[in-house]
C-alpha cells in the first residue's frame, strides 16, 4: 500500500484483473465559479482517477501502487478488510499516470 496505513492485502488477482480503489470524492469537481458539483449530478459519462491494489500474473503494464485512468460504470465493488475496491480487466484502463518528470507531465494518455 502506498500510503502505508492499510493491513497488507493478501489477495492475489487472477488473470487480467486489476483491483483498483478511488478515492473518496474523486468524482466530484468544481465549477468556475468554485460550487462543487457532486458525482451523482453527471450529465455524461466521467472517467476517474484510482489507485491499484492488486494485479493478477497476465496484466502487462500495470503494476501496485500505479494510479490509473478509468470508468467506474459497471465494474464490480468488492469490499476487503472494510475498504471498498473495484475489480476490472486491465483492458479496461485508460491511462496510467507515471512518475512526474522534469520534461513533461508524467501522464501517458
């Protein structure tokens, strides 16, 4: 875990999954005008911003720890040690964010 308050988690992804947790209020996002606009008031579909927790022994270019670029629409939740996590096929990602550099952003779109 990379914030190092959590229990390790002594599961091991199968195939191509990736269990991913989103942060809370990561859907959220302000307006201009700085009025926070809930997750539940999306008018289109929005891709969010979580953190990987565990891969199974076929994904190819995520690893733990990776922050990663996806859709929470039809995923499965599941919930593990009281957190909940969304489990996905590694096909399902959009991006992964890498590390910063000092050349551009760090994110691979």
């Amino acid at each position: 875990m990379s914030d190092g308050t959590d229990p390790k988690l002594e599961i091991q992804m199968l195939h191509d999954r990736v269990m991913v947790q989103v942060k809370p209020g990561a859907g959220e996002r302000r307006s201009s005008a700085g009025i926070v606009i809930p997750a539940t008031a999306q008018m289109a579909k929005r891709l969010v911003w979580g953190e990987v927790y565990g891969v199974g022994n076929h994904v190819r270019q995520v690893k733990v720890g990776n922050k990663v670029l996806f859709s929470p629409d039809d995923q499965f939740e599941v919930e593990v040690q009281g957190r909940a996590y969304l489990v996905m096929r590694e096909r399902d990602l959009h991006a992964v964010a890498a590390e910063p550099s000092e050349d551009g952003t760090g994110l691979y779109l």
